[in-house]
C-alpha cells in the first residue's frame, strides 16, 4: 500500500480549543501524517502563538487561514501541505474550507458541516469540480464496534430493521456556563457561530449520522420537539425527535444537553426481524448483538470473529481498551488513504470515512428538525434526495 | 397495628394465566392474606379444575364470578372474602369490578383498569358511593428503589424536573405467535378482550404510571407515533411519544413488543435542574443518582441510608436481591392495609398503592395517545382532569 | 405428581431472626407447604409470642423443641408435621436435628449443619437408620442459573476444569456490631454457637458448596490464611484459600466480612480446557458463559434455550427477575418432593436439594481450613473420602 | 515548563512486535517525543526492514543496539537522543540498559525489567552512578483513575488498608498457541527469554506493581501456588497468592494466561477501615469507592472533583474515553519531565513514574514467588529492604 506521510495543516484548533488538540493527535497517531502548517485562531496573535506552542515551524506558522492557503500553495508541490484540517467553530467552515477545496486541497473538516443546505450544495458543487477528497468528522463512525454493527446488518444479521432508538446525551449546559467565560460554550449556544441548532446541531447530528452509518436506512420524515431550557440561552439545549424511515421503520432520535451526569452518553440501539443490537460510546470496546431465541452475544474489539473493517481499525490487541482518540484516528487515516489514492469527490463509501454528502445531509436534518419544531412540531418530511455523483 | 389476615377471592388467574399465579403468591407471601375463594376462569368447568390444581375449597371454587359474588355475600361477615383480586382481561375487568364495588367488596384490579374513560368514570362514582379500597396492580411502582426515588423527588434532590425518559422495551410479540396457539398473546393482540390499545395499553400504560408515580408530573400533550409492526396483528405492537409535561418538563415515551433480545426492560430517567436518576426493573434493586459536579452515587436496597417508603418496602438485608414477586406485594400488602383501616375511595395516597383514579388516567392517557396516532400523529391534548375526592 | 401440601414445623426463627421469616416465605410461597407448627426461640416465652406473632395456632405455638417434638408425635399422623425446619444458631443444629430425625421427621436444616465433622458423622448415620429425608438450606445452589451452570459442566461445554475462583465478600461485620446489640452480630462472632469458623462457616461454607454443585470437583488440599481484623473479635472475619482439586484444577476461595461496601457478594468464576463461566448473586438472573475464539454469551433466565433443571426451578418469564427468596424456595420444593416421594437418606442428588452429605462435607471443609490456617498456613490434606449411601 | 521535544531511540519493537508500536505511538502522541533513531531488531536486516517500514531516517536505522550506542554518542548532543525506549524480550534488557545507562543516556525499559535482583542491583548501581533517569513502563498505573485511587488512599479516604484483592486474567495462551509460531506466546514461554517466571513475571508483576503503587503497602510474605497447565509448556500459565503486607494487611494475587474470554482482566479491589475501591482496566474511565454507610460512589476521568494527579494525566473531556495507549503515554510523559529536570536516579516518587526501583522489586517479586512455590508452596519472606537513594 502506498503509505507516504501526508502533510497536513490545520485551521483553528488554538489555545483553550480541546477539539484541536484532539485532530491534531489523531491525524498523526500512528504516524501516516505530518502536522506542519497552521493557521490556528481567527485572530492573527494568537494564531502565531498557539502555533509556536504546538512547536509549527515559524515559516508554516500562519496568521491567517487566508495567508496559509496563499503561501502553501506557493511552495512546489512535494512540500506543500496534502490537507487540510478545518476545526474552527461552525461558521467558518463554508468560507474555509470553498477556498481550499477550490484550490485543490484535500479538506478534512468539523461537523455540522455548514449553516444551510445552500451552502452544502455548494460544496459538494465544489468538490465536485475540484475531484478533491473532503472528510468531515463524524468520529462515533470511526470506532471498530460501530463497523461491526454496520457490518452486522449488511449481513442481515438482524433481518428487516424495524425499529432505532438513538440518543446522545450530556449535561455540561444544565447551567448557563456560557455567560461563566466557557469559550466552547460560548460558541456553542451562539446561533452566530453555530447555526441554527444548538444541542441537535451539536451532538444530534453525530446521532444521525451514526443510525445512517451503521443501519444504512434513511429518514423519511421526523416530528420534533425542540427545547431551550436553559433560560436566556439562544440556541436549544434539549431534542426529542420521532423518526420514520423510508423503509417502514420507526425510531426516537434524542440529543439532550441538560442530562446532569450524563457525559457524552451517545446510544444505538436497532432491532430488525431477526434481532438486535446495542453499543454505547463510553463503552466502546464491545457491541451486543441479541439474535432471536438464543442467548444474547457480545462481540469484543480485537477478536479474529469480528469482521475485517473491524479488524482494520483496531490497533490493540483484545482486552487493552482503545477510545475516542483511536476511533477519530480511523476516520484521518481513511480520509488519508483516499488522499493517497486520489479518490475524489465520491470516495467516501469506498475509503469508509463520512464524506461530503454526509456532511450535506446534516445539515439537511438540522434544518428539517428546526422547521419541525418551529411548526408546532409537525410531522415534516425530511428525505434527502441528492446522490453522491449526482450534481449538487 | 392491625393486622389481621384477610381473605382474597380472585377472578381469572386459572390454567396457563401465569399472572394468576404471580397475584396469589404476591399476595399470600407475607402471610397477611388467604386465598380462599375463587372463579378462576370464564368457563365453570375450567374454573373449578384451576381451582382444585391450587387447592380452592370445594365450597368457595366458584364457576362464575356471578356465583361467587353472590355466595359470597350470603356468608357471614366474618367469613365472606375482604376483597376481590380481578386478573381477567381487560374487557372484563369493568363489568366485574363494578359488581363487586357495588356490593361492597374491595378490589384489587389489574391494569389497565377498564376499556373506556366513560367505564372508569363509571367505576370511579360506584368505589365513591360504595366507599370502598381500589387498588390498581401498577406493581413497578411497588419496587423499594421506586419509592426512593419518588422519595428523593418530593426532596428535591433532583431540583426543577426537566426531562423524562421512560422506556418499557419487550421483544416477545416480535412474531405472530398469537397464531401458535399462545393464550397471553392471543388476547393481547385481541382488541375485543385488550382494548384500544396494544403494545401502549399493556405496557405503555405502566410506563406513564410510572413517571407520575415518581415525579409527581402531569402531562399536558403528547404526540404519539403507533404502529403494528407484525403484518396481519390487530394492534399496536410499538409506540413512541413525544410528551409535555404542564410544569415545562419535556419528555419521551416509548413501548415496544418488538425489541427482540429485550425481555422486560423498563427503564426510568430524570433529570432535573439539580441532578438525575435512573432505574431499570430488570435490575431493580439499586437507583443511580448523578448530583451535579459531584460522584454518581449508587443507592442500594436495604440500607439504613434510604427512606422510610423504601425501608418499608423491604424484606431482605442488602445484598440478598428482591425483586418482581415482592414488588407486586408491596401493592397487596399497601391495598391490604388501606382495607384494615377502612380507608375508603380515596386512600391510595395515603397508603401508598395506585387506586382507582390512577387507573382511570392510565384509560385516559391509552385513548389520547390512540387519538394523537390517528390524527396524524399531532400533538393532543392528554390532560386529565380529575381530581381524587371530586365527582367523577 | 404428588403434591399434597407438606405441613411444616419450625424450630428457631423468633422476633429479631431475619432468616426464619425467609425460611417461612420461601417454603410456603409456592402453596406446597403449610407453616403449622413451631418452637421459635429459646426461651419458652419469647417462643409463645414470636409464635403468636406469626399466627401459629395456640395448640401447635410450643415454647421448646422437646415439647414439639412429643406433641406433634402424639398427633395422628396425617395431622403430624411431615418435617421440621431448624433455623436457630449453630450450636443447636445437631440435638435438635438428631432427635427429629430419631423420631422419623423429614428435616430441613440451615447451615452449616453442626459444629464437628463426629456430629455430622452420627447425624448420617442417624438419617440413615431413620431413611428420612434431610435437607441443608444451601439456597445458593437453589438459583435457576446457577443450575444452569452445573448442566453446562456437565455437559463438557467449558471442557476440562482448570480454574475455579470462588469469592463470597460482606462488609457488614467490619466494625464490631457485636456490642451494640446487633443480635445476628453477636452469635455469628460467638464460638459457642457458631462453632470454629466466623465467616470461613457462614459464608465461606455457601462458597465451598456451590463450586462442588457446579463443577462437580472434589478438594484435594488447601492452604489457608485466616484472621480476624476486627479487635477483640472471636472468629475469623476473614479468610482466603488456595485450593487444590482432585482433578488437578487449582483455585481460590476467599470469604470476608469486612469489605465495607460489599453487600453479599458470592461469585464464582471457572474455567475449563473449552470456555469459561461466571456467575454472581447480586444479579442471578444471568450466567456469562465465555466459549473459546467466540463472542461471550449471556444466558438468561425463563429462556427456552435452557436447560430443564433451570426452567423446573422458575416462576416467572424472562425479564421479570426472580431472586433471593425463590433460589430459597426451591431447596424447599425440592426438599419436600423428596418427603413426598419417600426418597430416604441418599435423594439429594436425585431430587436436587443438598443433603445431609452435603452438609457433613461443609463441616469437613471448615476444620480443614482452621486447621490448615493453624498449622502455619500449610498446606493441609482436604479430602473428603465419605460417600453417599456408605456408613459414616 | 521546559517542554522541549526529546529526542527517542528505540531498542527493538520491529516488525510482528505489537508493543513496539504502542511504545512509539504513546511517547509521540502528545508531540512531546520525537522518534529519530532505532535498531528495531536482534537481526540486522530485521532490524533495518523495520526501520524503513516505521519512516527512520537511514542515518540514524541502525542494524544493531550497539551500533547505535556508538553512533549516538559521536553526535553533538543537541542531535543525539535523549533517551532509549527498551522494548526487546526480557533476556536483552540487563545487557542493553546497562551499556545505556553506562553511556549517560535517559531509558526507558519495558517491564519485567532484568532476570535476576543481581542484575537488578547492578543496574540500580548504574543508575545510582550516573546520575540518570531511568524509567520501567508499569504502563497501569499510568490510568488517571488508578492515580485517584492513590490519592484517596494517602488521604485517608480508605482508613487502614485491611484487605486488597489483585488479579490478572488473561486467556490468551490456554491453548499451546506457541507452536503455531505465534511470535509473542514463542518468547513468552521461553525461560530463555522471559526469565523464571511465565504468566508470574508477565503480568503477575504488573499486579503487584498496581498494589503497590495505589496503596504504598509493602509485602511482607507470600505464600504461591504456580501451576503449568498446558502440556509441555515451559514456564507457568496460572499463579495464584496469598500475601501478608508488613502494615497486617491480608491479600490475594492472581494471574493466570488459561481464563478463556478474559482478555486482559486487570482489576484491583483493596478496602480499608472506612471504605473500598474497585477498579477495572478493560473499563478505566471510572473507580468505585464505596465508603462505610454511605451510597457507593462512581468517580469519572475528566471530572473536576478529582485529585490533580488525575487531572494532570487526562487530555480528553469526561465522557470522551481514554484508554490503553494514554496510560502509557502518561508514563513517557513523567519520564520525559524528569529527564528534562534532570531528575536523576531518584525521580520516580516525585516525576510520578516507575522507575528503576520498581522494576527490581518486580524482580524480587517474581524471584519470591517462585521461591515459594517451588518450596512446597510455603509462606515466604518477600520483603523488599532496597530504599531509594540507599546502595544497591
């Protein structure tokens, strides 16, 4: 396999911003990827100085995003950086990441992809055009227990999926941090910088894309009822959503984060004619499988039983516990794979790492889930019709 | 304190009925309650062979319920039977219930309570005028670690409830067994013996006893998604709602007779302003609590640490597992007291057992769900009115 | 089949003994069993008003063992009871036992069954002569998955035993409860009635008899540290053990009761040449069955897929647990099938209930293990030569 | 903070060599590390092939540890490394650490760390003399939860420890996987290569390293029972302990390679006179404490009511999991601050690592253990009389 180190750069991802630390560390944990340019912050300050504590090269250490992508593609195409990795908050996302796709960099960028469909669209009409690779992280997707479950159900393991329940769940905005100098805070419940969804932008997006993921089906329409209880915060902190799916199925999808105690307590459970199946992300090492009249079976990372997209993204051996660092490392390095192949705009299904399209259909279910909510939490229909490989 | 045994007649609970044998040894296992009379089954010759297999007295093994309430009645006070144990289906529980409310009698009564809120209303005046106990099998709510959460609710320990999760998850309806000659599924699925409801009425209805059981909510409106997933059944075999609550809670709702691998699982979150707890019946005897900013705390069975209700609730010292069987005679042993003390139509708070009007809002809550369901799954109106002590 | 109610008496279980209100309960709950008659404390007195207080009938409430004892022979023998349960403590086991057992009653007795391996010996031999049913209430071996486990060795699904570790873990006794009036405290700390061993007897006993129950092995020799933490205590509160099996196998068994937290934490793990099992008696409704290069399975109770020994030894479906008193309950039910069936001095192993050669080797286990912890902790001979059916 | 990258040689850890990869992957991840030099193979061209496949700069993949002894040492010692990562079967430990240690450098050594005490003395001496910080990866007790556990031990939480229960299950080699030519069970097995102790000196000394880091106490006597289970084998697969700690602390120590479905079952229970813990490493994110009369508690990673040590050795949000590879990475960073300290021999206690004393009590442990097991499974003396900073 063709394994040569890729370059990345970064935007975003500065001082007091934990998601940075955590690509950074991904991208290059088993050491397929070089972090060797950055513009890390919006403001050119304190863009050089979280730089020069990540120890950037002051050459490739850039002030802004703007300046990077100018001075990077300057330099001759063997030192230029291979990627690019956008992790600044959600409202920049668009801009950033057009720019470079436009000039042909891979891109590997944040979740909730964009603001509005519109500007989805004109990503992927970007991407398209560029044939560039664009990743965005949805990491839950990238834990190997999760691609045995997705696995699973290809298989028919559970027959007919007839029912999903999926739910994510936190507590760290049962109070109104944001006004404590909570930087994530503070952007997380700014509609300015998040966009229209606040706890189902966040996190109930991830849920979304995990039952997409894993069960393969797809929302037909959804009935929402979104909260803000929090009083005086902008942005919902609680989302119950009922789900019907095109095939018959039926399902909850919750995202909560006033839930005191509950961590980042991320749930599928999925139940087909044949059984079910359950995985929990704060326990992320086994999947539990209930098949129809015999004992209930959990499948443990590591084993030769499991299936091979399992087996390729672990890197322990059974009973040495890997996590969120790992299963976020798996969506780089499938993104990095594509890279190296030159897999382009539709490579997603291929290299297995959520793609653009995924990313758009985010964005679509945030929006269907606000309507909703904002129409006296009516049934709305919520099917998203775009293709990959179809224009934009 | 006045303890003196009673005597329990029973309808139903004869050959093949294993909640009939459940009520009996509920009833019977603190040794505060003789089984002495019964009409076991809807045909005589059933029911006095059922009443022989568990050792009835041939003079008080009833053909018919009709029998026995009228033989029973021509006894002497000291004699007669203190109350009535109904564990028939559900279409007959009114006309059986009525009868012996009106002659006097209390009853027990397993749920849900009757077909229609114009029957409980009905059955609420009769157990008014007749001045009689009433207790409605709910027996989750009869679960020591139940009662302490309720305890810790009415504390404040949780603060301003906000959100509500209530599950109830089975998978044995998950095919058309009610085919194979199987007697429970057979009426269950029938609407003419279960009523409106399926998967919502004998199991959903436990679930909102449940939440108002422990956190004193009432709802306000639901939104309700039903369907028979099993192609040819009669009723509802899976339910998901949205729910409000009249204090600003939101919630979830969800039954399913679908979710194979599941077998009784009902479970309970809350979350408040303060902090969260969570209950599961399959493994009743501890309650999670999650303080805010503070260690999750696991309260078990049996220590000097819990309330008085849960104390009181408790048989066996830490550690030596209770469960379902003693649940349900809690119920008994709660109803059987009120009866001692001649607590008359309204001694379910009291005495701590759910009575007639907590049956009568479980119909309620059954039909508005049914209703939501068939009007396009909107929100509807699910209030209940009524108040204990008010003309119904 | 036979199953005529069995009439019960009852010696020990007074006011303040928890266990002789489980023993009551569980003999009776399943309506196979009448509670007739009693001598339920020491002291003529309180026994009269523990007896009263249970509803004994004044003609069959005696105030001693001895009058019991020739009263109840003085009855007709279909009104005599068919067998005396015997609760009180240790040091009382074997008068009462061996003279019951002279007069040809069926005895239940609790564990462990008398104070030295010479009482047991007579005591087998007694129950020889008299072929009288005699049953130990080692309720542990009573729990349907525990059954379950027993039927998977036996059926060489875990292969050839290697490893057994077996762990019976309390807290109740770290501090010195004893002198504050706690009375269980006070006789299970007191070498007059419970004879050499502290918790190595109580607790320790149940651990040696469910790892014989389950694999079936036979103890070789053990090696054993045994001490006493609490100051001024009496007896061990804490003992752990190497020990060796005749097969070859090599485990631990260790008993405490001063691991605060703990509640009644019996464990038993065992390994063999083809898998592993493990069980726990804080959740007995479960067994982990782990087969070799599989995934783990859980084996539930009320499920089909088991074995017939667990489905004859419960009550409810799946998903309703069952416990403590039911696990209890079917020592009885096993007990007084052999009283019905006349099964004579050897039914235990026909009949499923531990017996009177079960009890003697429990008694063997604990000289063993003081002897072994008084010799320096060497290693001690532990085998158990006697067989059943031969002479003691 | 002095946070200049440190420059890592590595000492085996080629390809087939699973640990090698976690060494390299856990110094780097936190990019305070950098990998510039190797000889990762006892065969040069091994060695050179691994070096290519892990991006080595050719200049610095040497063919053999000495060769790049040599070389190191003639760089500027800007360039040279700062440090050698160990990570070859155990027999190549003593002679590679000493001539690195001899030379001035920094190492770090996987664990057991040398054959014998003689050749643990000799390296302490080494040590001692050069003034160097030398590191043992007792990778377990670099989990911030066990780091908890040892801060709520020094404060008392616990009381007096009485009783402490540590196990290691693994069930990897219960079959002669060593003929199968699998790389890891062929040098495991080998007493050439792993030294006197098999499943002992594998994982039975990262037990014993866990006690003893989380508690402080320190073993008095052990009495062991090493059995060999499968045939042919050459070194034990399954050890079992008691313990007696110098304080009157009783414990038990197990370990064993033939569990079959245990992975990698590390779990350490230890109780004093106020309380117990409980902790897991197959799920690490969490510690039970459970103090006297009070609601077991659950401590979570990432929380702010841990202690700082538990802060400091966190990079992710609560509810984010970390596992295996943070714990070791936790131990390079300790490391890693004492060589930039220039902490010298003595840096363990203070830099929070296992350093060179730790791995000779491993040593002495292992020794003892097998001591006794060979002396007829007698009580042994185990103390450990070596004193930091006192000559070895």
């Amino acid at each position: 396999m063709n394994t040569h180190k890729l370059r990345m750069g970064m935007v975003g991802g500065g001082r007091d911003a934990f998601i940075g630390a955590v690509h950074r560390t991904a991208a290059c944990m088993d050491g397929r990827v070089s972090f060797v340019a950055g513009a890390l912050s919006s403001t050119p300050e304190k863009a050089l100085a979280s730089g020069r504590d990540v120890g950037l090269d002051d050459r490739r250490n850039y002030g802004t995003w703007r300046e990077m992508l100018e001075r990077e593609l300057a330099l001759p195409q063997d030192q230029r950086i291979d990627f690019v990795s956008i992790v600044t908050p959600n409202d920049t996302h668009f801009p950033v990441a057009e720019a470079f796709v436009q000039a042909g960099f891979a891109v590997v960028c944040d979740k909730p992809l964009v603001h509005t469909s519109q500007q989805a669209a004109a990503l992927i009409r970007a991407v398209q055009r560029a044939e560039t690779v664009f990743a965005v992280t949805y990491n839950y997707s990238g834990y190997p227990m999760v691609k045995q479950a997705r696995h699973m159900v290809e298989q028919g393991e559970l027959g007919d999926i007839r029912k999903v329940i999926v739910e994510y769940n936190q507590g760290w905005l049962a109070d109104k941090i944001e006004e404590t100098g909570q930087k994530q805070a503070q952007w997380r419940t700014d509609p300015a910088r998040s966009g229209i969804g606040g706890a189902i932008g966040d996190i109930g997006s991830h849920a979304e894309q995990l039952v997409a993921y894993v069960t393969g089906l797809e929302i037909d329409g959804i009935c929402a009822d979104i909260t803000t209880f929090v009083p005086g915060r902008r942005l919902d902190d609680d989302a119950n959503l009922l789900v019907r799916y095109t095939n018959g199925a039926r399902g909850l999808l919750f995202a909560s984060q006033i839930c005191i105690g509950s961590e980042n307590d991320l749930r599928l459970r999925a139940w087909g004619t044949k059984g079910g199946i359950e995985w929990r992300q704060e326990e992320p090492n086994h999947l539990v499988f209930r098949p129809e009249g015999r004992p209930e079976r959990i499948y443990r990372r590591g084993n030769d039983y499991l299936c091979q997209a399992a087996k390729n993204n672990t890197r322990l051996p059974f009973g040495h516990p890997e996590a969120f660092i790992e299963a976020f490392a798996n969506v780089y390095n499938a993104a990095g794979d594509a890279i190296r192949a030159g897999a382009g705009a539709d490579g997603g299904p291929k290299h297995d790492y959520p793609d653009v399209y995924d990313g758009a259909r985010g964005v679509h279910f945030i929006e269907r889930t606000v309507a909703s909510s904002e129409r006296d939490q009516k049934w709305t229909d919520a099917r998203w019709t775009m293709r990959r490989g179809s224009d934009a």
